[in-house]
C-alpha cells in the first residue's frame, strides 16, 4: 500500500500581473485556441477521409 500523507491546509499564492503581461498572455491564448480549432479541424477531414477508403 501506498504511504499516508499528513493533511496540510490548502495555500493560496498571490501573484503580481502587470497590464502589458496579461494582454500578452490573452493574445498567446487566444493564438492557442486557433491553433487548437484548426488541428480539431484537420483531424476531423483525416477521420472523414479515412472513412471514405
């Protein structure tokens, strides 16, 4: 059996984002995003061709 750790309270941390980091961080997110819906889009047209064959 796996060894039993002692319970510690949850912490929260607290961190600093100046504007400029955060709107970078939101182009880098939303640059992501498309990123991801154009590979969600690809692997549906290489599902659909496979079904094709």
């Amino acid at each position: 059996m796996g060894t039993l750790m002692p319970a510690t309270p949850t912490q929260t941390l607290y961190v600093t984002v100046r504007r400029d980091e955060l709107r970078q961080l939101k182009e880098e997110r939303d640059q992501l995003r498309q990123q991801v819906a154009q590979l969600n889009s690809l692997l549906q047209q290489a599902g659909t061709g496979a079904e094709r064959r």
